[in-house]
C-alpha cells in the first residue's frame, strides 16, 4: 500500500529556469540511469528476495528513489516554467517546444523510457551487484549535471540526490558482506571448472601488465596461450579440444 505525502525529500527552488538544462534533467526521469528505473528495479528485486532484511532493504530504497523521482521532476517542471517566453532556449531544447512544460518518459535524446533497463534476474547476490552498478551509473549522471548547472538551488538539490547514490551503493554493499559475497565471486548451485583460476594474456602488443588479478596463487598465468590453441589445449583443465 502507498500514500502520497505532498512534501518533497528536498526542498526545489529554481530562482532561473533554463529548459536547455532541464532536456539533460530527463536523464535521470526517464533514462538508463535514471530514478523512474531504479526505483522499478529493487521493488521487482525484492519480490524474489530471499532474505527478510534484504527485501525490506531494496523496499525501503525503492520507495526513496520514487521519491528522488519527483524531486527530479518537479525541477523539470520548474525549469520549464514559462517556457513559452523562453524562444532562444527552446530553440535548443526541441522536447520541451513540441511536448510542452514538465517531465516526459524519455531522457534528454527522446528515447522513451523502456523496462529494458531494468536489471533484475532472481538471485539476491546478482541482483545486488547490478544495483551497485545501477548507483554508481546514477552517481556519474548527477556528477555531469552538476558539473552543468548553474541555478543554485538547482545545484543543492542535485547535490542531495548524488549524496543520496552513494549512501545506497554503501547499503547495497553491506547487504553483500552480510552474505559473506561482498568480494566472493561465486554464488548459485553450479562450482565452476579448474579455469576459474586460469588468467589468458590475449593483449598481443606491448609489455605484459601484471597485477592481483593475473598473479599466483589465485590465478594462473598463461603468457601465450596461443600456443596452446595450436596443441588443442586447454589450460587449467589440461586435456585435448
């Protein structure tokens, strides 16, 4: 069950409207990245969701991002406030020309929203990590907003909103540790072969880089595996192909 409480997590104040900068504001209402997709992805996830603790989790943090989610488009609308009187921008900023004032489901190229940008497959520990990735994609858009606004209300808003991603990255990530798989890549019912420790060197120019995620003991390193191919051999399993 929802309530809709008439308050905003954050208070908007837009002293400038510029509709230019409110087509980039679609971004994050309508796109990839965008709040309306994240909120829609952990409250899916959550439905599938083992773990009592966790499911509350991604609930607690979709009902937030739908709220972001306003927020985002109530700065839309302010943006677009008298957009009618506003030619020279509207001149750069089609969408709201032909589409009128206020947020759409598209982000600031037109494409319509899609749940195809909803990553969501069954599994707590797969969900989790794609929603680490989620926050991190939302966190870079509102960097490259701020980076472009100039309206300083505008700026504190998103300021919030960016803060905001990095909190649920850091409770997304202890959920992980309290399933012992923050750094433990294996999960599901299926142990994978001997080449899960195989590293292949398939850069063929230039000096090898060697680093913690080719060295020994958790990796062995193959420096030409190309030979091997012209054996029929596989590395880490050690037969005929």
């Amino acid at each position: 069950m929802f309530f809709h409480r008439k308050e905003l997590m954050v208070p908007v104040e837009v002293r400038k409207p510029d509709p230019v900068f409110a087509q980039f504001l679609l971004q994050q209402f309508g796109g990839a990245t965008g709040e309306l997709t994240a909120g829609l992805q952990y409250w899916i996830q959550s439905f599938h969701c083992p773990k009592p603790g966790i499911r509350d989790l991604l609930q607690d943090i979709a009902v937030e991002e739908f709220g972001h989610l306003e927020v985002v488009g109530k700065l839309i609308e302010e943006h677009t406030r008298g957009i009618e009187k506003t030619v020279p921008e509207l001149e750069h900023s089609p969408i709201f020309a032909i589409r009128g004032r206020g947020p759409h489901l598209i982000d600031d190229a037109g494409v319509s929203w899609t749940a195809a940008y909803i990553n969501e497959g069954g599994d707590v520990v797969r969900d989790l990590r794609a929603d680490i990735a989620a926050e991190a994609g939302a966190r870079e858009t509102y960097e490259v907003l701020l980076e472009r606004a100039i309206d300083p209300g505008t700026k504190k808003v998103l300021h919030y909103l960016l803060t905001r991603e990095v909190a649920h990255t850091k409770m997304f990530m202890k959920a992980l540790e309290s399933l012992g798989k923050l750094t433990e890549p294996l999960f599901g019912n299926i142990k994978p072969d001997e080449t899960v420790k195989v590293y292949y060197h398939l850069s063929t120019n230039g000096a090898a880089q060697r680093g913690p995620w080719n060295q020994e003991p958790e990796f062995t390193y193959v420096a030409d595996p190309a030979k091997m191919i012209e054996h029929g051999e596989l590395a880490g399993v050690g037969g005929k192909h």
